[in-house]
C-alpha cells in the first residue's frame, strides 16, 4: 500500500504544480506515480505478464516526460513521446496476448471504432494533422489493437474476472487520455485538457497494473 500512497500523494502535487504553472514542479514529480506503481507490481507473482507490463509502464514513463519537457528544450519532443508510448503500448498487446489470443470479433470492431474515430476526430481540423498524419495513424493502431487484448481477456476461462475487467478498463481510459491529448492539440484546446488528461491515464496506468496484481486471485 505504501507504493499507492506514494503514487496517490506525488499525483497530487503534480496537479498543484499544474495548477500553479510550475514547470519545475512538474517535471521533478511528473513520472513518480508510475515509478511508484513499477515498484508497487513487484509484489506480483513473477510471470510472462508481469514482465511486460512492467516493461510497459517502464516506455510509458519515458513517454510521460518527453511530453512535459517544454518544446524550446526538445525538437520533436511529441514524437518521441508518442514513440515511447507506443512501445508501451506494444509491451502490453505481448502481455495480455500472453493469456489468450482469442479473436474477440466485438471487441475488435469496438477498438477499431475507438481508433478510427480518434483519428478522424484529430484529422478534421482545417489543417489536419499534417506531416504528423502517418506517425499518430500508426499509433492510433497500435493503441487500439491494445485494447482490442485487453478486452480479449473478458470472459475467459482461467483468468480473474477482476484481473480482465481492470485490464479493460485501464486500457480503455489510456485511449480516452490519448484522445483528449489529441483533441487539446490539435483540434480545440480547452482549460481543464491538463488535469482530464493526466488522471485519465494514470487511472489507466493504475488498471493494466492492478490486472497482474489481480491476475493469481
């Protein structure tokens, strides 16, 4: 519990230095609650699962700071930003495909339907996305053939009906986050954009970890 507590209290201090404009705050507690949750998913049983979700909140963190790194001190820090949550998000298709890789058909049109509309939605601004099109297609991809696996793991024989449902969840809030980044960016910024996004997706963050937590209920 001392890792959530950790988790729960340096959160709330990022969200005061966002409150305050503090770049300084920001960036010296940004990662801490998924730092805090790599340690917490050490008390998991050592399995295949584990393994790559730890690996995945390991390439989310990285993501999470490039993206709060001011642009002045970081060319094309969105992409490599983007670029490390992808491979996060790859990390976590290995883990959950780990448990079963049944087709899920619903769950498959469901996730592409959350990926295509968030790529619409991103692309229909007068300008677009530009020459970022082909890198945030490619992720929008990869992030809904994330929750695709995710919600592939419902109902199966073998594993914990918490252990999925977290994992569903979580892997469904790391989509709506990814969205309102998109939306904040590229289509109409918005005030509360910076506290909507980053609690939906340490929410997230929190679920795919809690399913390997869960996983040997």
């Amino acid at each position: 519990m001392r890792w959530l507590l950790l988790a729960l209290i340096t959160g709330l201090i990022f969200i005061y230095g966002l409150y305050i404009d503090s770049t300084t705050l920001r960036l010296l507690t940004k990662g801490l609650p998924v730092i805090a949750l790599i340690f917490w998913l050490g008390a998991a049983p050592a399995s295949t699962y584990r393994r790559w979700i730890s690996l995945g909140l390991l390439f989310g963190l990285g993501g999470d700071i490039l993206l709060d790194i001011p642009q002045e001190h970081l060319a094309n820090q969105f992409v490599f930003g983007l670029g490390s949550f992808l491979i996060g998000h790859l990390a976590y298709i290995r883990a959950f495909t780990s448990d079963t890789r049944r087709l899920a058909p619903v769950g498959l049109l469901f996730a592409l339907l959350c990926g295509g509309g968030m790529l619409g939605m991103l692309n229909s601004s007068p300008d677009g996305l530009g020459p970022l099109f082909l890198p945030v297609a490619v992720y929008a991809l990869v992030i809904s053939c994330m929750l695709w696996r995710a919600i592939a793991r419902l109902g199966v024989r073998g594993i914990p009906r918490d252990s999925a449902l977290l994992a569903a969840a979580g892997a469904l809030l790391f989509v709506i986050s990814d969205s309102l980044i998109g939306v904040n960016r590229f289509v109409q910024p918005f005030d509360e954009a910076k506290y909507a996004i980053i609690i939906t997706y340490w929410l997230g963050q929190f679920g795919i970890a809690a399913s390997a937590m869960r996983r040997n209920s």
